[in-house]
C-alpha cells in the first residue's frame, strides 16, 4: 500500500504528500491539526494517532471511521470499536457512530445529501449545548446515549 500511495500524487497534482516518521506525526499532529486531511499508515502507528486525533476532538466518542475498498464497499464503525466497558450503562457517545452511519451514505451509497443532513443535525446539537459525559463541560447540559441520539433525530425532523 505504501507504493501505492507514494504514486498517487503523480495522477492528481492538487494532491501533497509527505512522508512522516510516526513521533514527528503525533508532534504536528497536536502542533497543527489543520494541516492534515488524512492521514494513511499502518495499523499500528495507525491506532495510535487515531487516539491522539480523537482526543484533539475531546473524545474518541466523536470520531467514524470508515475501511474502504477500491469500489467504496466499506466497512463503517466508530473508532471507539463497541465499548463493551460502558454497554448498558447509557452513558455511551452515541455520534461516532451516527457519523459513521453518514460516511457510509456518502462514500458507499453516494447518498451525500442524506449525510450532509445528518452533519447537520449532529452540529446543531452540538451547538445546542447538549454533550455527553466524555465531552461535557461547564456550559452545557450533559445527556445519556438515548437522549443524545434522540436529539439529533429530532434535529433531523426538524429540517423537514
């Protein structure tokens, strides 16, 4: 795979690549996060850096995740994976896996108008004020994995 990506940019020259050792990646990742649209390595370092990238986000709750093959068959899931240390207690970060749900529509169903709602309705709530326990803060009202999730149904029905 990594000859692969080392000729990609050749075919698309909007495309920059740079190669990075792994404790020079988790540096900049944290420096400058901007600067990364993504980020291909192994799984390994991989696991590593997602964990990192996660908590720039406040929590490994926020972040999808997304396999793809060739043909944009995936596999989609929250980089979290199950959580079985907090199933059934609701206190579960429910938007991962909604926003996982929205890049499976857009990358393997080609359904990105259903994702761009989705988004949205996941930042409304957010910008509601509504947080779960791993990202709640002062200022907001901290909610279950049911009432988060039912949030952003609500913010979806209401965009009609």
């Amino acid at each position: 795979w990594k000859d692969v990506v080392t000729e990609v940019p050749a075919q698309y020259p909007d495309v920059a690549l740079d190669h990075m050792y792994v404790d020079n990646a988790a540096m900049q990742l944290v420096r400058a996060p901007k600067s990364f649209d993504v980020i291909v390595t192994g799984n390994m370092f991989g696991d590593i850096l997602s964990d990192e990238a996660a908590m720039l986000t406040g929590s490994i709750g926020m972040l999808p995740s997304a396999s793809l093959d060739a043909a944009a068959k995936g596999l989609y899931e929250p980089s979290h994976g199950s959580a079985p240390d907090i199933a059934g207690k609701g206190v579960a970060n429910p938007l991962a896996t909604i926003l996982s749900a929205a890049m499976m529509l857009r990358f393997s169903l080609n359904q990105a108008a259903a994702a761009d709602r989705i988004e949205a309705a996941v930042k409304n709530v957010l910008s509601q004020g509504l947080r779960t326990a791993d990202i709640h803060s002062a200022g907001t009202t901290q909610v279950g994995t049911e009432a988060m999730g039912d949030a952003v149904v609500a913010a979806l029905k209401r965009q009609g």
